[in-house]
C-alpha cells in the first residue's frame, strides 16, 4: 500500500541532498542513565556510516551483521569491506543491495 510505506519512510528516514539516514534503533546501557541510539548513514548504496553498535557477529565480503544491543541489523551486497573500525563505529564501503533488521 502507498499510503503504508510513505509513513514508513516518512518517519524512519532523513533525506538530505547528500545522504539517506536511519534512526531509531534504541539501546540502553547498562552503566548509565542515558540512553544511546544507533545511527546509520547510508551514502547512496556505495557506503554506510554505523555508530553505536555493540559487536561484530559476522563479517564477509557479502554479508556483515551487527549486534545493535536490542537488535542486529545485517548488509548484504558484494565486496564489502569495514574500512573504519572504532570503539562503537564503523565505516563499511562495497554496494550495498540489502539491509535487514533482526
């Protein structure tokens, strides 16, 4: 239905002119009060910016899944590669033809 997936996109997603964001995976730590959220920044389908995930579950050059806490998310695509790794982000580059939420 049209009606459904305009809601949809209308409040889970952020378009700019550059990029397409998702919000909204929340996750609470344990240590703290506050609540952190999982933020992906999607550029095109070439690259992904993740910050505030947990772990890396698994990691292939078509598959990479991620432990958000309350949740995982997984890309799929072809010649993925994680080209920036920190603390809770990540940078994965490749064509990204899939992303699921789990």
């Amino acid at each position: 239905n049209g009606d459904y997936m305009k809601k949809v996109f209308k409040t889970g997603l952020k378009k700019t002119r550059e990029h397409i964001s998702l919000f909204g995976i929340g996750d609470e730590v344990s240590d703290a009060a506050s609540t952190c959220r999982t933020n992906i920044t999607l550029y095109d389908n070439h690259e992904a910016h993740i910050e505030g995930f947990k772990n890396i579950i698994e990691y292939t050059d078509v598959l990479v899944k991620l432990n958000l806490g309350k949740g995982c998310v997984t890309f799929y695509g072809t010649e993925l590669e994680i080209t920036m790794l920190s603390d809770a982000q990540l940078t994965l580059k490749g064509t990204i033809n899939n992303l699921e939420f789990c």
